[in-house]
C-alpha cells in the first residue's frame, strides 16, 4: 500500500505545482509590460550628427556637447570611409542637448 500512496501523493504535488505555474502565468500574462524607469534618465544628454558629403554620417551621444560632437566625427570618417564615401569632408550639422 506505500508503493500506491507514494504514488498518488507524487502526482498530487505534481497536479499541485502545474496548476500553481499555470495561475502564475495567467496572472502575468494579462498586465502590460512597464519599465520601472525613465527612459530620459538614462544615458547622456548630449547628442550630435554628422555627415560627410557622400557616405554614411554617424549620431552619437555623450555627457557634453563637446564630447558628442567629437564622438559624431569619428563615426561619421569612420561610416563614410567603410561605404565609400569621402570621411575627409565630415562636419557636424545638428548638436543638441537635452534638458
């Protein structure tokens, strides 16, 4: 008879975590997913383009607007010289910081 109890005590606490997963996900499943942050608050505030005459250009954020200008040229001769275009003709047009 233990073999038997055993057995059917085993599947009641199988029975037991399945239906406790399954109302755990069904409570989840329901509620819209939301970050417990700002999406401003993170990162830096600063951001700059720039773009060669021909090629790709480069966006870049950074603490200053200083660094975020610096941070756009490189990526910009660096994007530009990978699609073909000219990196020696880069120049930052939009530098902005945000509030």
């Amino acid at each position: 008879m233990t073999g038997k109890t055993a057995r059917q005590c085993s599947s009641w606490i199988l029975l037991s975590l399945l239906a406790i997963n399954l109302a755990l996900a069904a409570g989840c499943a329901g509620k819209a997913a939301t970050a417990s942050y700002s999406a401003s608050s993170l990162g830096d505030s600063c951001y700059a383009k720039a773009l060669p005459t021909v090629g790709e250009g480069g966006l870049a954020w950074g603490s200053t607007l200083n660094m975020a200008r610096k941070k756009s040229l490189n990526n910009c001769i660096r994007y530009a010289g990978r699609s073909g275009g000219t990196p020696n003709t880069c120049k930052v047009v939009l530098a902005e910081c945000k509030n």
